[in-house]
C-alpha cells in the first residue's frame, strides 16, 4: 500500500467526505482502516454543533471503522475552549439543541435563559421563533455574537439543510449585527484546538474534506496540506472557480491510498 501524501496526523471532515446522511461513501472505512493500520493518527473535524461527540463515535462505529473519543473534534469543543480561554465567566445565551446545550453545561459554561454577555448560535434543528426573538433581542442591546461555525448548509439525502451561516444572515438581516467570533472551520480556534491535542508538525497534518470554504480554507490558513475529496459539496467547475488551491484533488477518500 502507497499513501498519495505525505502525512501523520489524517484530519477528515465527514458529511460529504466520509458518509452521506447515513450512507457510507464507497470504499471510505476500508481506507481509513488502511490508515489506522499503518500507524497514522485519524481524526473527525466537524463543524456540525448539534450532536454530541458520542452521537459520532456510535454513527461511525456502526458503519464499520471502530472509533474512540478523542478521534472526534467539534466546533462545539472549540467554542468551549475559546470561552474559557477567551471570555472566562462571562454569560452565554444559546441557540442550539439539547445535545448542544448539555455539553455546554458539562464544560461549566455560565448559560442564560434571556440576557447574557455573549449571544451563541449553534446549529439548531430544534429552532423556534422565540430562540430567534430572544437572540435578535441581544443583537439589539449590543451582546456579542459568536456562532459555532459558518456553513451555510448541511447536506442530507433529504437536501440540504440550512446551517448556521443562513442563520447568520438572518440575524445580520434583522440586526444589522456579524459575528464576531466563529469558532468552527475555517477559524482560528478550531486550529487551536486541535494543535492543542496532538504534538505533530503542521507540514505532516493533512486537512481532508468536500467543502472549499471551510475544510481547504481550514487546512491553507493554518499551514496544513489539504485535500479536496469530491464526493460531497465541490464540483471541478467550483473549485475552478473559486481561486483555493488544495494540495491535491480526489473523487473520493478511497483513492487515497494505491495497491502497490
């Protein structure tokens, strides 16, 4: 077996990269499989904030790739440690699902039920008018505005569904009000995190996922390689288009590997 890259520390994004919805992507968990067995470090850098990290472990287990916690690395937990880190004590008012409320609880993060210091936006499959109210509410009073990552769609087998960077605009819409802080890929605390975790160079870390905007950004931005796989979002006509230059491009993960 021949890796096409160079590498240690194997960063994939997973809708669109690994799985659709809950159908593997072909040849995808025979890969990372191949991965694990010649001594490289896998990992799951997902933007997604509305599940809990365990929700991952047993959705990728299930398919076939027997997976630990600490292979999985959220926007959640990069929001956590920018709050602790950046804006220790101060109140957060959350827009999120229970899985993304709980963890924020677990990590002793201050929560508000109406006023706070910081308005958080999270990916809410549970979002109701109120939440939407509440959150414009503090725009207006001048609350800071974070939001846990900037994808502007999460993809199903169903069809897209709106994410947190539509959610923004509807906010900026309302409010006049950006965030000023994100979280997710392709910011600055989402490399924190992870150069946090793992002692392994950034020459010999591989960013790899399906979309431009944030995991190739990610992996440019923060001196990784990067590889475009496109079995999700990016057509060769997108990326032609939008002017980013991943190290390498694939039509799938399991072409990551060649049988010598």
């Amino acid at each position: 077996m021949k890796l096409k890259i160079d590498a240690d520390l194997f960063l994939f994004d997973l809708d669109g990269t690994v799985y659709l919805g809950d159908t593997v992507i072909e040849g995808a968990i025979e890969t990372l499989k191949k991965l694990t067995a010649m001594g490289k470090k896998v990992c799951f850098l997902t933007n997604n904030s509305s599940k809990d990290k365990r929700e991952y472990v047993k959705k990728i287990t299930d398919m076939g790739y027997p997976v630990d916690l600490w292979q999985i690395i959220t926007s959640t937990m990069a929001t956590i440690r920018y709050l602790h880190t950046r804006r220790p004590g101060k109140s957060v008012y959350p827009v999120g699902t229970p899985a993304f409320i709980e963890e924020l609880k677990k990590a002793s993060i201050p929560l508000a039920k109406e006023d706070a210091d910081i308005f958080l936006l999270g990916f809410d499959t549970t979002l109701t008018y109120e939440k939407i109210w509440n959150g414009n509410i503090l725009l207006e009073k001048g609350r800071e505005f974070f939001a846990t990552h900037p994808d502007f769609v999460c993809p199903s087998e169903r069809g897209d569904m709106p994410d947190v960077g539509a959610m923004m605009a509807m906010f900026e819409s309302a409010s006049g009000r950006t965030a000023s802080v994100i979280c997710g890929k392709p910011h600055e605390p989402m490399a924190e995190i992870v150069e946090s975790l793992f002692d392994i160079p950034k020459e010999k870390t591989v960013m790899i996922g399906d979309r431009l905007y944030t995991d190739i950004l990610f992996g440019i931005n923060h001196g990784f390689q990067t590889i475009l796989v496109l079995s999700g979002e990016t057509t060769h006509e997108m990326l032609l288009d939008s002017g980013i230059h991943p190290t390498m491009v694939l039509p799938s993960i399991a072409h990551l590997i060649e049988e010598e």
